[in-house]
C-alpha cells in the first residue's frame, strides 16, 4: 500500500523480537525488606515514565533484562517503559520486548509507542488485555541500523523536552499545593 525506501525491509515484527509473557508469583514468594530481584506487578509500578520498585523477590520465574522494553498487558494497559534497571520478575500484567540485534530497542521502544493506541483500542474482555498476539503479528518497516540510531538521536533529544516538561509540571505541582 506505499513505498519503502530500498535499504528498508518490510518485516513480521515477530522475527525481530523475543516477547516474554510475566507470572504472577504467590505472596509468600514476594517481599518488602528489598530481598531478591526488584518484583514489578502491575502499571503502577510505572511512574512518571520510569520504573518504580516496591516489592522484591528471591524465586523469580519470568525474568526481563536490562534495555527490555516492558508493555502493561492486563488492567491499565499500554503502559510502556525501558528496563532501565536490570534483572527484574514481571507479573503477568507485563510483557517484556527483547529485541535481536539486528535492531536497536529504542527504534523498537518508539514503534511499539506508535502503535499503542490501536492496540489499546482492540483490547478485548471484561479486564481490558492485550494478546501476545496482539503485539507479534504485526509488519514493521525496518530502515537500516544508521538510520535507526537517527530515530534513536530523535528520540532521545525529544525524552530531554519531555523531562522539562514532566518537572516544570511538578514545580507547578508543589506550588499550589
């Protein structure tokens, strides 16, 4: 339906990506006293763009790595956030995106925030979730690894703006509390 540039390649987004579907973990296997792998539940421990830890865990079962890109898929969903931390357990409110590579993950990270409301639109049930399905099956243009890292710069001159902005919104905050 449109052109691509000749270097690019129209792929199935599912040949550049690993997804990892989270579980949930029983209570007794979480903790508080920070004993174990940080232990994200659920989209509330995304605050303000960044990852929030308030429970631990020492028998992790799905485990996502640093530079992951972590999507909430059941309740709130569509949340989006790079594993800026390390090794962490994702509940099954998670679904972590690992990419091969071939790819860079922001490149990744911003198609994924691109098309986010359309997969939020066709989320389905009585507790709103999205399928791995609903992430896989899907073609992607791919442009080169050097145009990649252009998108990259793009995006990271763009997170600066969107810092200042998230900070002069909570200077603002604080001032009329």
């Amino acid at each position: 339906p449109f052109e691509i540039p000749e270097s690019w390649v129209l792929s199935d987004f599912s040949e550049l990506v690993t997804l990892l579907s989270g579980r949930d973990l029983e209570s007794n296997d979480c903790n508080s006293n920070r004993e174990g792998i940080p232990y994200l539940i659920g989209a509330s421990n995304i605050v303000y763009f960044k990852i929030k830890i308030t429970r631990w865990t020492t028998k992790p079962l799905v485990i996502s790595r640093y530079g992951d890109i972590l999507i909430s898929c059941k309740g709130t969903i569509g949340e989006i956030v790079a594993n800026d931390i390390g090794d962490l357990h994702i509940a099954r409110q998670f679904m972590a995106i690992q990419t091969l590579p071939m790819v860079y993950a922001d490149y990744i990270e911003l198609y994924i925030k691109s098309i986010v409301n359309n997969i939020k639109r066709n989320a389905r049930g009585v507790i709103p979730g999205i399928s791995r399905e609903d992430i896989l099956h899907r073609e992607i243009v791919l442009p080169p690894l050097e145009e990649q890292k252009r998108k990259e710069a793009e995006k990271q001159r763009f997170g600066n703006c969107k810092n200042c902005l998230i900070k002069s919104r909570r200077r603002r905050l604080q001032f009329t509390l």
